[in-house]
C-alpha cells in the first residue's frame, strides 16, 4: 500500500528551495517509477511553494523514510518537519480504483 509524505519548509527558505531545485527534480525523475503522485504546495496565488506533497509506491514506512531522506530538498535541510503515512488509493484520474468489475 503507498504512503504520502507531506513536507513543510523552514520559514523564509524560498532562495533554498529554488537552488535545491534541479538536483530536486533530477531525483525525482530517477524516482519516477515509484511516484503516484507529487507536487509543490503554493501559496493562493501559486507564486512561492512552502513544502510538498509525495505519494508513492513503496512498502514499508522505513522505505518512505529513506526515500524522502535522500531527496535534495531533504539533504539540503530545507525542510522544517516531514509527515509519513500510509495512504489508501481510492480515486486516480477522476476514477474510483476501490470498485470492483
């Protein structure tokens, strides 16, 4: 079953964020196969991102942990706290995944 990782940057941490940003998205592109889903969270009017959004294929809460441990965000200290938990699939693209036939 997949878990989510939900990341809120330190306070004040934009100029961080964006220098982390390439190493960032190459992991993530390496990563690829296990990632449902991922993302920043912005602000309302989509202009500064204060932490992000993960959800992926893994197995054990020890493999989220190391996954998210490795990510440059994380290396780089921009992050203030980090939530795993596991997470149930119940919609993807707009389609309920929990009917069966």
């Amino acid at each position: 079953m997949p878990f989510m990782i939900e990341t809120y940057d330190k306070p004040e941490a934009g100029d961080l964020r964006l220098r982390l940003r390439p190493a960032h998205l190459d992991y993530l592109e390496a990563n690829r196969h296990l990632l449902l889903a991922c993302g920043a969270k912005l602000s309302d009017d989509g202009q500064a991102a204060s932490g992000g959004l993960y959800l992926v294929a893994l197995e054990t809460h020890a493999e989220a942990e190391a996954f998210i441990a490795a990510d440059p965000f994380h290396r780089g200290n921009l992050f203030d706290r980090v939530f795993i938990t596991r997470w149930r699939q119940a919609y993807l693209d707009r389609r309920n995944t929990l009917e069966k036939g």
